[in-house]
C-alpha cells in the first residue's frame, strides 16, 4: 500500500483503557467512511480481536444511539502480544487478505506504540486517535474521555467536601491516571483542593501535615487532598497511616476508582470524538497514511503520528503552578 492507493475500505478498533466519547469518534468514522463510499470493519477486542480476524462490517446503523454513551461498542482489550513483530506481521497480513486499505486506532500511547510498529515496519497505513481518560500522549494537548473522567471526579470531591466541612475531617481523594497527574491536576484545581500530590512526586509527609496544620490555624475546618494514583493504586492509604502513625493527624481515604472510566461523554468529549472522526477519514482520503489526529493550539489537526509516539502529561503539567499557588 502507498500513499496513493485509493482508499476503499478501513478498519478501526478501540484499545487499552476504554474512555467516554470512544464511540463518538466510531460513530463518526463510520458514518464518515460511508458517506464517502469507504467500507468500514469493526475490530472487536483492539489488537487482540485484529490477531484473531474478528471483525464485521459496520453500516450507519451500526452506530445508531451510541453517541450518548460510554464504553465502547467494539470493546477494548490490552494486548502485550501485539509488541511482537510476528503478531504485527500477523495483523497486516490479516488486513491485506481482506482488502482493508488502513487502520484507524483509538487508544492511549501503548496502543499508539503498536500502531506506529505497525505502520513503520508493514508499511499499513495508519491513523491514531488519542483515547483515554489519562490525558498523557505527547503531540496532544487533549485526549478523548479525559474531560469526562475530570467531570466524574470533581463531581464526586464535591459531595466528599459537603461531608468533610460538615465535620472538619481530611480527605485524601485518590484519582487515576497510572503514571499521568492529569485527572488530579485538574480535578485539584477546579475543586479548589488544598494539595494536590502527583504521580511522580516523592511523598513528603512532614510537608502535608504541616500544609494541614497551617490551614488548622487559619481557621480551615477541613482539607482534600487530590492524590495521583501513580504506580500503586490504593497508595492514599498508605499516606493517611503514616500521617496518623508520625504526626497524629486523622483522615479518611476515598479511591474513586474505575467510576471514572464510565458515563455518559460530556459535550466537549462529543464534539472533539466527532471532530476527530471526521478527520481521520478526509486524512486518509488525503492521501496520509501515518497520522494522528489531536488537538494542538486548541484546534483539531492531522499531524505525523511519529508526534505521538510517548506517554507525557505534558498538557495539564502546565498548570501545576497555579494548583500549587491556589491550594494554600
Ligand atoms: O485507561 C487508563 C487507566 O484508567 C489508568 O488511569 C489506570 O491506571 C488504568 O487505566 C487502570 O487499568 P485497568 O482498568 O486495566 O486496571
């Protein structure tokens, strides 16, 4: 395949992490696709589902009334096979015996990862959109499902603080986002937490009881404090017993989890998922075989997919000065 081959029919498929606003962009390649007289396969499962040729053809109604909803309709799987040249082999060979021109991938930077393999070594031509919650592929400023995620949370920190303040009590309020403090970040700004700790911070307990205890004087009834999941998810709790164990502070520890992940696409994940579907096709339709489509400059654009090639939270980093000047 080269970058002249028309383009005839597509895949796509959802992998690692699913996020809210994945079945926005289906919806979109899809009916995109169609309206251009381009067959579209449905890969169930991510890669996992491309190594097992399971696949269907998808017309408009496939993706009829999905837009509302979370998950994704093709399922999602991590497949640590897919790192293996000869599974990559696999797959494009599996593409060209169904005479699919190219793939569209909606994932984080580990899918992202397999498709550029993909794309580099068997030449398919590929287009990446970034999908997940965590807001941490280089090359993007934003990730699909990453504004809905930070939704979910703030609403929940929200109730947690109507309880907190009603019996001064502190919260350790844990996030995910795996090696990424973009949840948290925001999360801890939008709710105007009292310290946020991120994923790659080493835990200073001697400077959170003291942040604690400078509020305490200041008349500060409660405090929340936003936790990065990082490595270990559940390590909010860790913290609260060596603050109770060396500083005699008491607190509550809330791991809000997989909630996350869930729920209805808010209107931002909507537009920029039906955006972003929209232009994968017309990229390909271009003429691009090795794309991504992100937003840069708060704009959606098609740039190389090299660009995002590495997990980074570099988007919301930006704004760790103002967590940390605002959460006195
Ligand atoms: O999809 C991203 C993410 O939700 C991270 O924030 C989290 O660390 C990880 O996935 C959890 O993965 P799993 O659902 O496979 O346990």
């Amino acid at each position: 395949m080269n970058a002249k081959t028309k383009i005839t029919s597509v895949a796509i498929l959802t992998s690692g992490g699913d996020s809210p606003g994945m079945n926005c962009v289906i919806r979109s390649v899809v009916r995109t696709a169609i309206g251009n007289g381009i067959k579209v396969y449905g890969i169930n499962k991510g890669y996992e589902g491309l190594l097992n040729n399971d696949m269907i053809e998808m017309n408009a109604s496939s993706v009829g009334n999905i837009i509302q909803r979370g998950g994704t309709i093709l399922q999602s799987s991590r497949c640590p096979e897919f790192r293996e040249k000869h599974n990559r082999e696999k797959a494009a060979q599996i593409l060209e015996d169904r005479g699919i021109k190219a793939l569209i991938v909606i994932g984080g930077d580990g899918s992202f990862k397999g498709a550029i393999a993909l794309n580099q070594e068997m030449g398919v031509p590929v287009i990446g959109i970034p999908g997940t919650i965590d807001n941490d592929i280089s090359g993007t400023q934003y990730t699909i499902g990453f504004d809905t995620a930070v939704q979910t949370a703030i609403e929940a920190v929200d109730k947690i603080r109507d309880t907190a303040a009603s019996s001064n009590r502190t919260f350790f309020i844990e996030v995910m986002g795996a090696k990424s403090s973009s949840i948290a970040l925001k999360v801890g700004i939008c709710t105007g937490a009292e310290n946020v700790l991120l994923s790659d911070q080493k835990v200073d307990h001697q400077k959170i009881a003291d942040a604690i205890r400078r509020g305490i004087r200041r008349g500060k009834g409660s405090s929340i404090i936003i936790v990065a999941e990082g490595d270990k998810p559940g390590r909010s709790y860790d913290i609260a017993h060596i603050l109770k164990d060396l500083h005699d502070i008491s607190s509550k520890v809330c791991v809000l989890g997989h909630i996350q992940r869930g729920g209805s696409p808010t209107s931002n994940d909507r537009f920029l998922g039906s955006v972003m579907g929209q232009m994968a096709i017309e990229t390909l339709m271009e003429g691009n075989t090795q794309n991504a489509i992100v937003v840069r400059d708060d704009r959606v654009q098609s740039v190389p997919l090299s660009d995002c090639s590495e997990k980074s939270d570099h988007a919301m980093k930006a704004f760790k000065g103002i967590a940390e000047e605002l959460s006195i």
